[in-house]
C-alpha cells in the first residue's frame, strides 16, 4: 500500500535493527481501515465525533457507504476537509445499481457525477455494494456484466477501480453455475475486481481459498469480519469460526490490496466490538501485509 504517512528509515538504520533481531514489524502493516457501515448509528448521529472515536482507535483508512450526492450530508469539499483534519483517508465506496432504487449515487443514475465526487476525495475503488431482492431476477443477473463493465470503464478513465461485493445469495445456483462465478467469468478482468466478503461466503459454505485459485489477482479488497461457528452470527475477528490465518496466508494468491474490518452488528457495544477485533489484529501476525 503506498501511503506517506509510514515511518521511513534508513537503509543503515533498518540493518542494524534487523542485525539486532528487532525490526518493526509494524511497518510492514497496512494501516488499520474499517468499513463505516459498523459504525451507522453513531456516523447518523454525529459524522465528525464517530470519525475522531475511529482516529483514536487507531484507524487511519474508511470505506464509505451511501453517498447519495453527498457524503453523509456534506459537500466533497466539506466532507474531503473533516476527513483531512481527523487523520482519515477514504480507500473505497459503496454504491448500488440503481436498477430498483434510482436515487442518486448509483451505477445507473448520473455516474459520472459519483465518479468524479470519489476522485475529488482521493477514493480508491468504487464498489457495486448490494443487490435489493428484487434485482435477483435471471433477467437482472443476466445483465450484470454489462453494467458492471461500464461502470468500471467510467470509473478507470478518472483512475478509480471498481469492484463488486458479495452477499451469500450471490453463491446461489444461476442455471449451471454459481451467480457469482456468473459475474467472474462475464466481465472484464481490468475492469471489474471483486471485494470478497470473508463472513458471506463462509456462511454460504464455500471456501475463499477455492476462489483465490480459481480466479487469481481478482480481489483486491477483503471485507474482514468473523462468524460465530453455532449460530453463524457475526462475531468479533477471533470470536468466530473462521480461519483467517490460511486465508491471508494465501492473500498474494488472492491479489489483496486493502481489507476492511466490518461488523454488520453486535450484542455489544460496537465500539467495543471494534476493540476487541483490533486487538486479535494486534496480535496476530498473519494480519500483517506487505
């Protein structure tokens, strides 16, 4: 990840650490990103102090959800000045299709605006988030590809990503194969990347690993979050049955660029929730990137 705000040391300074057995491993760690949809109730009930709470923990990376011509009310100017004077950088951004809900913000109602709105922010990705349930039609799947192809062509030509993120309907059966092998085989390498969310397709009964084999380089983005093993509730990372180490241990496989913790919900305190995830992070190394 290129990011500015690293420590940079110097080449002598960096061997006599190593030589000495103490290198920091830290440097070598992605910044902490989160994905605000965790945080909802706060973020509606107050933008800038939800956002300092998340600073304070340690986060320096967002992805954001529901721009709708701005961002959680704000302008781009004022929503870009809030994010700079905090110490966050938005990563990524959540939209949907607009072929049920038409409202501004989605890949069918004015995009080039939403386009050039993220690349004023400095956003990285853009992403198809959600299919509403009456959008799972096989005449919708059908066309997906197409639409998700030319949204990634308008989000590239402003240096932009773009990429789709799963749910567990998406494991579903579409004639002979999986809609979500549907949606990997009919579209652009180059222009449409997948977010693979690790609860999802845990709870869909399916392996990533499978995925990261079949369809290398594909999924730069992660959505992190665990699943506890009786209930397949969601759980806090290290509360939860999934297995994370052998997961990222195949992230180059993978194509891995940026993961997001998230928690849809807890039984706690989400800001609690979120510490007790930071701190499995913390303290297992595979969570490491270079």
């Amino acid at each position: 990840m290129n990011r500015k705000d690293f420590i940079s040391l110097s080449g002598l300074g960096f061997l006599g650490l190593y030589a000495c057995g103490t290198s920091n491993l830290m440097n070598n760690r992605k910044p902490l990103a989160i994905q605000l949809y965790t945080i909802r109730d706060a973020v509606a009930e107050n933008l800038e102090k939800s956002l300092e709470r998340l600073a304070q923990l340690g986060f320096k990376q967002v992805e954001i959800y529901g721009y709708d011509g701005k961002f959680y009310g704000k302008t781009r100017s004022e929503f870009l000045s809030i994010l700079k004077n905090i110490g966050l950088e938005v990563i990524s951004s959540h939209h949907t299709t607009g072929i049920i809900h038409n409202s501004k913000g989605t890949l069918l109602n004015d995009w080039e605006k939403s386009v050039e709105d993220l690349h004023f922010i400095g956003s990285k990705y853009m992403v198809c988030s959600y299919l509403f349930e009456e959008e799972r039609t096989l005449e919708h799947y059908k066309k997906l590809p197409e639409l998700l192809n030319k949204s990634g062509e308008v989000t590239n030509k402003a240096g932009i990503d773009f990429a789709y993120h799963n749910h567990d309907f998406e494991f579903e059966k579409l004639e002979d194969k999986t809609v979500y092998d549907f949606i990997l085989e009919n579209t652009d390498f180059d222009l449409v990347k997948m977010e693979l969310d690790l609860y999802w397709i845990s709870k869909a009964g399916l392996n990533p690993l499978d995925y990261f084999e079949k369809y290398p380089k594909r999924f730069p983005l992660w959505h992190v979050k665990d699943m506890k093993a009786g209930t397949k509730d969601f759980a806090e990372i290290g509360n939860g049955a999934i297995d994370f180490k052998s997961i990222f241990e195949a992230k180059e496989k993978a194509g891995l660029k940026y993961w997001f913790l998230e928690q849809d919900s807890s039984d706690k305190d989400i800001f609690e929730s979120i510490k007790i995830s930071k701190n499995y992070i913390d303290n297992h190394s595979y969570f490491k990137t270079k």
